[in-house]
C-alpha cells in the first residue's frame, strides 16, 4: 500500500499514471470520486502491493533502511543495488510488503437517543469484519446498582455475522459526566457492589457480551485502592463465568501522576487483574483547549512506554481517536468549543476553501488553517493516512496488544485499508 502525498499541479489521473493504478481504484479506495479536485497535502492511499520511496537530499541506503525497519541487504538486493552506493536524490526505491503481524482492534460505538441510527449500523457493518471487539458504549450504572442500557438494535448480529466480539462497556456516567460520587458508592458499598456484579453478568448472559469493560473515570484519589479491590471481586466472578475483563486507563506518564482522571488509575494493578487494558491515548488537543494535535506521537509514546513498564506489552490496547478537531480562531479559554470532524470532512473543508494541507513531523499529524465565509479563520488538525502509519509502527515497535477506536461513525477510510495492510486482526467470537 503506497501513501501517496498530493503536489501542486498533481491530478488523480497523473498520479494513477505514476503507480499504474486506475483512477477509479484510486478514487474508490478514498472514497471520492474521480471528478473531485485533490488538496495540496492530502494524503492518498494508493492499492498496490508493497510501496515506492524516492530518495530525498542528504540519505544512503543505511540511514532510509534504518528509518524504516528494514533489512539493508534484502532492500539492497531487491532494488539491484550495492550496499554503499550513493542514491540520487529522487530515486525511486520498491519498498516489498511487510509480514502482517497479529493485533487486536477494538471499536467504540456511541450511539444518542433511543436507537442506533442508521449512519451507526452501517458504520459498524462496516468496520465489524476488521474488529476483535465492538463496544456498544456504554452500560451506566446507576445508583442502586442496576444499569441503564445503550441503544443496541442489530448490534449484535452485526458483531455475530463479522466474528467479532461484544464488549460489554460500564460506566460510571451520569447526566452525560463520569461522576467520582456515582464511583465512590459502587466501591464502598457492598450491597450496591453485588447487585452491580450480579446485573452485569446477567445481562451478558442475556445480551451475548463476552468480554466485560469497566470504564469508570475521574474517581476520588482516595478510591484508589477500592477500585483496584472491586476489580480483583469483579474478575473472580467475571472469570468464573468464562468471559474477558478489561479496563479503560487515562493517560498517565508515572505512578505517581497525580489529577482528578488520573490518581485512582493504578496501571499495575490492572495490568495484573485485568485481562487487559485499553489505554486512552488521545484528547491532548480536545475541544475546550488551544489547538494541537489529538495524539500527537511523542506523548503518545511516553504514556504506552511507561504502561509497558507496569504490565506485559501483550496486554495493552493503544487507543486512538477516529476524529479531528476544527477550531475558531482566535482561542479563548472558555469559548466556543471546536466542532469534531472526521478525517473526510476535514479534507473536504480544505477543498471548499482551497487550504493547504501541512504535516507537523514532530506530532506526526496534519493541520491546516482557513478563513470561513463569515471572515473567520480556523485551524484544523485531523488524522489521515500518515498520521495512522506512525502509530501502527509505534505498536508494532512495542509489541502491543493492538488498537482501541474512538469512535465509529467519522469517515477515515484510509485507516481500515492501512490496518488490513498491517496486521492480521485476531478474531475472538
């Protein structure tokens, strides 16, 4: 799978020329169609097998083969070279497929109101044959220790007919927040705890839920440690049962991080009681902050770097958000919150008033600014074929379990066809 980054002056018939790719496949693959115009920046994935690189100023063989984790003999071999002859800047290099390794792929799905609108259900038809898991979101506990379903309709038979895995997802969520009193009483009172437990298994009897997700967030400091105890109690009966158990983290760089999302999220201990966990590894730029990068790669690394540290690697899913932001310029804390977008619709907005698509290196995401027809600008950084790449090096890099989508229903078809290239999703069901 070529990643192909669009130049001034490129049309999709001059580039299916270059790859030997018709226009129609390509546009198909990125889910436009043929007439459309292309972006300056936009990045295209291009279906052939393997892909090309052209030499830039200043590399050897030795330093491109290193960049990319390659075998400098083999790539050496392959393109009729000798090990130490100077590259022209601009040769083109045939860069031959990677093994696929096995991961993990869960997705959330977070459906509002009483049904699972249409756009969800196709969505999830969609992403269902690429999944270990699919996460109806969410199951919220409520004060006597019952639980208030989601919206399910044919979510199960989507998952059944795709072999993928129903993730039971239970919240602490109420009016819409994650609430650290709603918390406090799940972990301190027995009587609500059983019922709890008793609830859930129940209705993952019912239901066809075969791994049970406890994402409970923004806990007192102090319930720390009664967390980590009801999820000791939660995974004995849990286990017994026959089904998973798994966490949702916040992203934390040390033990001893200290904040309100943080400091009851004790990563060894549920590194050593849950099956494995699902580290939520985005939202550094998030709709009430200044503009960035959602996940950018260097913070990104820190956070699964420490967590691999506290747990084996083969437990850890590396989340990773399906979404961008659009900011209004100029940023006031406590002002218009940025409008989520999907990768899609990002490269649409560009194309609708003629932006340039840029590429920070260092977070290794795009971004771009324009001026909307009421004469104010704007900053977008959103995700796109380059950006997904670096994380799934990053997990090939640390041996992860795999990925953790937030969430279905936001356009980014480049994603899926790159995950397929990459690994071999394990199915579970």
């Amino acid at each position: 799978m070529q990643i192909h980054v669009v130049q001034r002056g490129q049309t999709l018939y001059r580039i299916s020329q270059t790859y030997g790719v018709s226009v129609d496949t390509i546009a198909a693959a990125n889910e436009m169609t043929p007439s459309q115009s292309l972006v300056i920046g936009q990045a295209l994935v291009i279906p052939i097998v393997g892909s090309y690189y052209w030499v830039q100023p200043g590399e050897s063989l030795y330093s491109i083969t290193h960049r990319l984790g390659l075998d400098l003999h083999e790539l050496a071999s392959i393109n009729g070279l000798t090990l130490y002859q100077p590259l022209p800047v601009g040769f083109r290099l045939y860069i031959p497929p990677t093994p696929r390794t096995q991961a993990e792929v869960n997705a959330y799905l977070e459906a509002r109101g009483n049904e699972v609108s249409p756009v969800l259900l196709q969505a999830a038809r969609e992403a269902a044959p690429h999944l270990t898991y699919l996460a109806p979101f969410s199951f919220r506990i409520k004060r006597d220790g019952t639980l208030q379903p989601p919206p399910l309709n044919d979510l199960g038979g989507i998952a059944s007919q795709n072999g993928a895995t129903l993730m039971m997802v239970v919240t602490n969520l109420e009016n819409d927040q994650f609430s650290a009193e709603l918390g406090h009483i799940i972990l301190t009172d027995e009587t609500v705890q059983n019922r709890l437990l008793q609830t859930i298994l129940s209705t993952a009897k019912e239901l066809g839920f075969q791994d049970i997700h406890f994402d409970i967030e923004h806990l007192y400091p102090d319930d720390r440690d009664a967390y980590n105890r009801f999820l000791r109690k939660a995974a004995d009966q849990i286990h017994q049962q026959g089904y998973l158990m798994s966490t949702a983290l916040a992203p934390k760089t040390s033990a001893a991080q200290a904040g309100e999302w943080y400091s009851a999220h004790d990563y060894r201990a549920h590194g050593q009681i849950s099956d494995f966990v699902v580290i939520m590894t985005y939202e550094w730029g998030y709709s009430g902050g200044p503009p960035m990068a959602v996940s950018p790669i260097g913070p990104v690394r820190k956070v699964l770097e420490y967590a691999i540290s506290e747990m084996p690697a083969s437990k850890v899913m590396m989340g990773q958000n399906l979404y961008g932001y659009d900011w209004t310029l100029p940023f006031v804390k406590g002002g218009p919150f940025a409008k989520a977008v999907s990768p899609q619709a990002a490269i649409d907005l560009a194309r609708k008033y003629n932006a340039q698509i840029l590429y920070d290196y260092t977070a290794q995401a795009p971004h771009f600014n324009y001026w909307d027809d009421a004469g104010k600008e704007h900053t977008v950084w959103f995700e796109d074929a380059r950006s997904i790449q670096a994380k799934f090096r990053l997990l090939k890099e640390l041996g992860l379990r795999g990925i953790s989508y937030w969430k279905l229903g936001l356009r980014f078809p480049q994603n899926w066809l790159l995950l397929e290239e990459n690994f071999k999703v394990v199915k579970r069901a």
